[in-house]
C-alpha cells in the first residue's frame, strides 16, 4: 500500500513540474512575441511621416511596453530564470 501511495506522490509531482514548465514556456514564448511586435513597430515608427499613424505606433509601443514589464514582473514572481529559460528552450 505504501509503494502506491509513494508512486501516486510521485506522479502527482512530476506531473506538477511538467505543468509548471509548460506555463513557464508559454510565458517566454509571450515575452518574445512581444518583444518581436515592439521591434516591428519601432521600425514602423521610423518610417512613418503622417503625424496620426506615428500617434498610432507610439500608442502601441506603450501598450506593449506596459505588456512587456507585466510579463517580465510574473516571470520573476513565477521565479523563471534566464538559466530555466535556456533549459525549456532545449526541450
């Protein structure tokens, strides 16, 4: 009985691990999407000489921006580091 009870722990922990580095994952590949549409609209910006549409790019950079500083804030209370990073990249 006590080697079930020690299996099912053991399951339950693994299991919690690979749901926890699914979500720390899936917050990466958010902050890397949001850093990619900042480097777009940026370039947008550059390009840009009517005053509504460079209105409109700087509007979306601070949207993204306060997107960015909310994703980066969780991943460090989640505690992902750059060095777990790297590992779920491998993954």
């Amino acid at each position: 009985m006590e080697s079930v009870i020690a299996g099912f722990l053991e399951t339950a922990v693994h299991l919690r691990r690979v749901v926890e580095e699914d979500a720390h994952a899936q917050l990466l590949g958010e902050i890397e999407s949001v850093k990619t549409r900042l480097d777009c609209v940026s370039a947008r910006f550059d390009q840009q000489s009517d005053p509504d549409l460079l209105e409109e790019c700087i509007y979306e950079m601070q949207a993204l921006t306060a997107r960015y500083r909310y994703l980066t804030r969780e991943a460090r209370r989640q505690g992902v580091t750059k060095h777990l990073a790297a590992s779920l990249q491998r993954l």
